[in-house]
C-alpha cells in the first residue's frame, strides 16, 4: 500500500505521541461494557488502544485511503467497526441506535476546520451520548470553557456549556502530531447533563437569540436584535428588555447563560422580572 500523507484539505494531523495518545485513553476512562464513537481516526494508532479497553470501537473516517489500510489493520479485531463517512452528513441515530441502545462515549482528534460543525452536531444528539473527550485547538477549546464579559466567550460557549459540564483535561503542543501544526492543541472532557442547566423556555427563540447577540460583538444588544433579528418589533423588544431587567445597552457577551434565558423568556411573553428592577 502508498505511504499515507495526512491530507491538508482534511485538516488531516496524525497523533503520534505515544504518551499522549495514553492519556487520552485514560483521561476517557473506558470500561469493557462501553461503546465507543471515533471520529477521524486516521491510522488507527489511538483506534488500537480504545479497542482494547471497550467493548465495541466505531471509527468514521471521510479518507478512502485510510478507510481502506484501517481495513486491513483491523481485520482481525473483531470489536472494531470502520465506516466510510462525513460525519457531517453521518445519520449518527441511525447508525448508533442500531448497534447498541445505549449511550455511547466520544473519544476524537477532531480536525480543527469542522470541529465548531461536528460539536453542534453533537449537541443537536446529544442523547445517544454519555461524555465526549475531545481535541481541538487550543483557541477553541478556550473559547468552550469561557466565562462571559472576556473575548473569547461566544455562541459555542453558551450552548455547549448549557448542555455540558466541560472540563480542561491537558495541553497537547505540536511536535506531537505529524505533519506539525502550528498551534497547541486542548484536550477537553464533556459530560453530559442530565438536563439542560437552565429552563429556556423556547430552544428555537433561545438559539435565534444567542446566535443575533453574538452576529456582531462590538454592538448593543437593542442593536444586534432590532429590526428583522429575531422577527419582533421594537416596542416588543423594548418590552422584553423592561421584563427582563436587562439592559439593552450591554453586549451579548456579557450576559450569562441564565441572562440568556431569562430574555428569551421575557421575548416569548413572560412577565418575571430576575434581574435588575
């Protein structure tokens, strides 16, 4: 077979660091009755050691090449399963429901130019999965675990951090990936809740307003979500904001997640007023 390249229209970097690839395992915490979900496994180093801790490794991979040597590498490994697929466009209900009933573990060196698609996909099914342990960069991990009033609180911080616990695990730096990029990487550990964090009332009004809070950050609330945003007009949001007790002044990035909610509420209609007077 060809030598392997990682390919840079993938996003492809190969983790090769023995070291980091066992603490990744262990940072998963496996045991031998959970299925687990790979995502861009690549040449199947990280593949090999979650096989032999879980009870079943499915691993989708985009790459025809690497689809075709994880065949071979694999072929007598009987708890591993490849799938050829863009986890973008996987039926992930589909293909998990019909392996195992239960919640599955994600373990993924996600490549960096998607990683923001596939977390929302994730979270979009997020009840097929137990926790998620994921690499990403280190700017977006950041982003993940930041708390509102900095730079790089966002829109992923907010829903992600409405639906997950998430915590730091470790910094991986570059050397330990082949081809080397050129920034550090973040392990980061997601544990799903077993309900949101805060009672939203409408999760499409909810999403609709984060994502119009954040579309344009140096500007106020009032005029991020003025006009056709969210569909309402300005004596409604006007209202809201009384109802609220937030002020329209602020930025998005300001608010909290329960911020976020109580607005969301005040636009549907509610008339408790939680903060401010």
């Amino acid at each position: 077979m060809e030598k392997l390249y990682a390919k840079k229209s993938l996003g492809q970097n190969f983790l090769v660091d023995g070291n980091v690839l066992s603490r990744i395992v262990t940072a998963a915490g496996i045991d031998q009755e959970e299925m687990v979900l790979e995502i861009g496994p690549g040449k199947g180093a990280l593949t090999e050691l979650l096989a032999k801790k879980a009870r079943q490794v499915l691993a989708v991979e985009l790459d025809n090449r690497l689809v075709e040597y994880l065949g071979h590498k694999f072929l007598q490994t009987d708890n591993v399963e490849i799938i050829r697929d863009d986890i973008l466009r996987t039926d992930l209900p589909q293909i998990l429901s019909a392996r195992s009933a239960g919640r599955w573990k994600v373990v993924a060196n996600l490549p960096y130019n998607i990683s923001s698609q596939v977390l929302f996909k994730f979270m979009e099914n997020r009840e097929y999965f137990s926790e998620l342990l994921l690499m990403l960069q280190k700017e977006v991990g950041e982003r993940l675990i930041a708390p509102p009033g900095c730079k790089q609180y966002g829109i992923l911080s907010v829903f992600c951090q409405l639906y997950f616990d998430i915590s730091k695990q470790f910094i991986v730096k570059p050397g330990s990936f082949r081809p080397i990029p050129k920034v550090d990487s973040m392990i980061l550990k997601f544990c799903l809740l077993p309900t949101p964090r805060v009672d939203v009332g409408d999760p499409s009004l909810f999403r609709s307003l984060v994502k119009s809070s954040f579309g344009q950050r140096r500007k106020t609330l009032w005029n991020c979500l003025k006009g056709d945003a969210l569909g309402i007009g300005d004596k409604e949001l006007e209202l809201a904001f009384r109802r609220s007790g937030i002020d329209p002044g602020r930025r998005g990035e300001t608010l909290s997640l329960d911020e976020f909610a109580i607005l969301t509420k005040a636009l549907a209609g509610g008339e408790t007023v939680l903060f401010g007077p």
